[in-house]
C-alpha cells in the first residue's frame, strides 16, 4: 500500500506558538471559551511591564501564564465525583465565586450538586459535601496545582515558573490554597496570574469595568493592593483584546514574547510538550490511563511493520500523543458514564476530533498534521466522524491512528466493561476490515500483536505512565 503523509512539520518553530495554541485545549478543559489563556498571558504581561519586572522574570511569567491551567485535568473526575456535575461548568462558575464568603461558597454548592437529580438524591450529595468540609476545596486546587507545577519543571519551564502555576490560586490575604501563603510569600507572577486570570474571567462576562470593580472589591483580600494599581487604565486593552479572534490572539501572544526573540522548539521539544499534553489529557478520566501514550506506541509498531522512515514515525507519534486532545472538551459525566450514551451525549463526544483539528491547526506548518492527527475516527465507508471521510480522503497516518486508538480502547477498561484480550479484541476489529478500517493496517497490527511487539509496547507505555 502506497504511504500518503501529511505535510512533513517544520524541523524548528516558535515554542510560545506551540503552547499559545494547545493552551486553547486547557480552557475547554476549564470550562472557559476559547483564549481566556491567551487574554490572560496578555493582561499578565502588560502588568509585568508596568509593575518593571526584569526581562528573566518577565520571561518566567510569559511562560507560566501560557502553562497557568496545565494541570486542570486532574481534578476533573474528582469535581465530577463530588458534585454530580458538569466538570467544565463547575470550573467555569467557581471563578466567579469568593470562596472566601461562606454563605456565597455554601449557596454555591448547593446551587450546582446534581442537577437534574431528585431532591433526595441531591439532599445526600450535599449531605456528603458538608460533611467533608471547606478541605474538599483545598484537595481540588492541590491535585491541579502540584500536577501543573511538576509538568512546568518537566518542560524545562524552570523553579520560578513552576512556582507561580502551584501558588496560582494563593491569596494575599493567607486563605488560598494549597499552601495557605499569604502577603510577599506568595511569588510576584503568581499575584500578577492570578489577578489576570480574575480580571479576565470578569471583564468577558461583563466588560472592563466589571472586571476591574471586581480587582477592588478584592484588593487586600485576594490581591496584591500594588498589582491592583497597576492595573489602573487597562479599559482600552481590555476591550481590545476582548474583540480578539483567537487567531488574532495567537498572534498578539507571540509578538508579547519578552526580549524580543522567540524561544525556538525543535522536534525533541516538540516531543516533550506531545507527551506532557498526552497525559493531560489521559488524566482527566480514570478509564483513560495511559491510553494516548499506549496509543503512540502501537502505532508506532504498527508502522514500523509497514516499513515508514523514521521521519514518518516521529510525526505519527506526535499525533498519536495529541489525537485525543479534543477530549478536553467533554464533561466527565460523558467520559465516566457506565452506561450508553445518548445522543445528545455521543454528538458532544463526536465533537472532540473537530477541537482537536481546531486546536492543533493554530500552530503554523502544523495544518496537515491536525488534520490527519483528527481523522482517526473517520471510516472507509464513509460512516465515521467528524467529517465523514471515505476511502483515498483519509490520511495514511490517520488510517495507523483508527486500528491503534481501537486496539487499545478494546484491550483497556472503560466504565461500561472490562478489559478483552487481544485476540477477542482483534476478532471483533476484523468485522470491520474494509469497511471501517484499513486491511493493510489491520494486518500489520495483527502481525505486532502475534508477534508479541504491540503487547510489549503497551506494558512499556504503561511503565513509563506510571
């Protein structure tokens, strides 16, 4: 079978364009629109200016501004686990809540425990949360903020970075969390984040104004009076980046690079930032492990059987790390249910390749890849998603991502059912050879598999996860 890849990537490009546009998977994931990210890093860098930061030290905000929500994903099942609800519209509405005012954090609660359950099915799921106590808060900002502080490091982000992502959400006044810091022992990029942050949240809900009443009513008690001043006089750029596309904010994000030289990522950079995203993605459920790592990794078999350069290989694991990162956009209570979807329920799920495509596309030299990177749930009949791709129209590489995504989704857990051995799993993908999926692919993958190199690659994924 003749090999049609993509568009090669570029050998070099800009890392803040790379993290600008996969920081658009960690709002959905937030519960956020698209570029609250982007709006953010530029509120933060605007008051870096205005505050003299020195050029290190702006660099170091830049950075984890773009990084501030990368471990979101890791309290997502718990949120769903507590509460009963939407994960992404829990996240979305406790920015806009004083944790600090009991009765506001109280009715908040009671405000949004299951939904759309019984009366006493919501009576026990609050009975439950009191019970628990404001600790359970605590617990929800430290699994994300140590997860994100530790993928920051494993960036090669640096301390200061990793500092300001885990004190995000610490508040002048010592009742934030995780660490209950108060005053100057917070670090300075994480009171200008997370001033930014809020200020964004506010002013796209309901103007500057809005916005920046909200930095007073809050100086002293969440923020840093002196950051508060400093952002006296930011109408016009508030409003202006609020009339920024996303596009239009990629590009403002990286003309904002401190020092006026672009920190450059090359492949093996471009790797690490793949797999850092893998897991965030793979940790916003517990049924999806280390599917996206374990995914590469048969893909990878798989091609390799087939005879692709190495070339080839490096960008198909690339896309198999990202394939998933649209997930970010689907509540838990989709992700978790133990039952069948419906299908108003399968048409959000089906939605994840398009906010892949949509996500991966930002990043110049990049267009190919997303697309092909999305496509691994289209078939050959025509019948698949979110395109409905038939035959020759879908990408090779997306053809080697369909049978390595299904294999490893059949041989995992999910909530539904257990785990299917290889070869029940392989018995009920051959129902779809040449229909569904590619039988050049399929033969390779069942060559990995008896061969014992795909069962190898999923036991060095998970070991690797783990």
């Amino acid at each position: 079978m003749a090999f049609r890849p993509p568009a090669p990537t570029p050998d070099v490009v800009p890392l803040s364009g790379v993290l600008s546009a996969l920081s658009f998977a960690l709002d959905l994931t937030e519960g956020q629109p698209m570029g609250h990210t982007l709006r953010a890093c530029l509120i933060a860098m605007e008051l870096g200016e205005r505050l003299g930061l020195p050029l290190a030290q702006r660099r170091d905000l830049y950075y984890a501004a773009l990084l501030k929500d990368v471990g979101c994903s890791s309290n997502a099942a718990r949120v769903f686990s507590l509460f009963g609800a939407d994960d992404r519209a829990m996240k979305s509405a406790r920015m806009r809540v004083d944790w600090s005012q009991y009765f506001r954090a109280v009715f908040f609660g009671l405000a949004q425990a299951a939904p759309g359950a019984s009366w006493g099915e919501r009576a026990k799921r609050i009975a439950s949360l009191a019970q628990q106590g404001p600790g359970v808060a605590a617990e929800l900002v430290r699994l994300r903020c140590e997860r994100g502080s530790q993928i920051v490091l494993t960036l090669g982000m640096g301390p200061a970075a990793a500092r300001a992502v885990r004190a995000l959400d610490e508040h002048w006044d010592g009742h934030g969390h995780p660490d209950g810091l108060a005053g100057d022992a917070i670090p300075l990029e994480a009171r200008i984040l997370g001033l930014a942050q809020t200020l964004e949240v506010f002013t796209m809900r309901g103007g500057p104004q809005a916005g920046l009443q909200v930095l007073r009513e809050r100086a002293g008690r969440w923020f840093d009076p002196v950051v508060v001043d400093a952002s006296r006089g930011l109408e016009p750029n508030l409003l202006a980046w609020m009339n920024h596309d996303t596009a239009e904010l990629h590009a403002a994000v990286r003309e904002a690079e401190p020092g006026g030289a672009a920190l450059l990522a090359t492949h093996r950079t471009v790797d690490r930032v793949a797999e850092a995203f893998a897991s965030v993605v793979d940790a916003k459920s517990p049924f999806t492990g280390a599917h996206s790592l374990r995914t590469a990794q048969i893909a990878v078999s798989v091609a390799q059987t087939l005879g692709w350069d190495a070339a080839a290989i490096a960008d198909l694991r690339r896309a198999a790390l990202l394939h998933d990162l649209g997930k970010l956009a689907v509540p838990n209570r989709i992700l978790d249910k133990p039952t069948a979807l419906t299908a108003p329920e399968w048409e959000v799920m089906r939605l994840h390749a398009f906010h892949t495509e949509r996500i991966l596309g930002h990043i110049d030299g990049f267009e190919g890849f997303a697309f092909a990177a999305a496509a691994h749930h289209e078939r050959l009949d025509g019948s698949g998603y979110c395109r409905g791709l038939r035959g020759v129209q879908i990408p090779t590489l997306a053809q080697v991502l369909a049978v390595a995504d299904v294999y490893d989704a059949l041989s995992a857990e999910r909530p539904y059912r257990g785990p299917m051995a290889p070869a029940d799993a392989l018995a009920l993908m051959h129902r779809d050879r040449g229909t569904g999926l590619e039988p050049f692919m399929l033969d390779a993958l069942r060559s990995c598999t008896l061969g014992g190199c795909t069962r190898n690659a999923i036991d060095d994924a998970s070991r690797e996860a783990a």
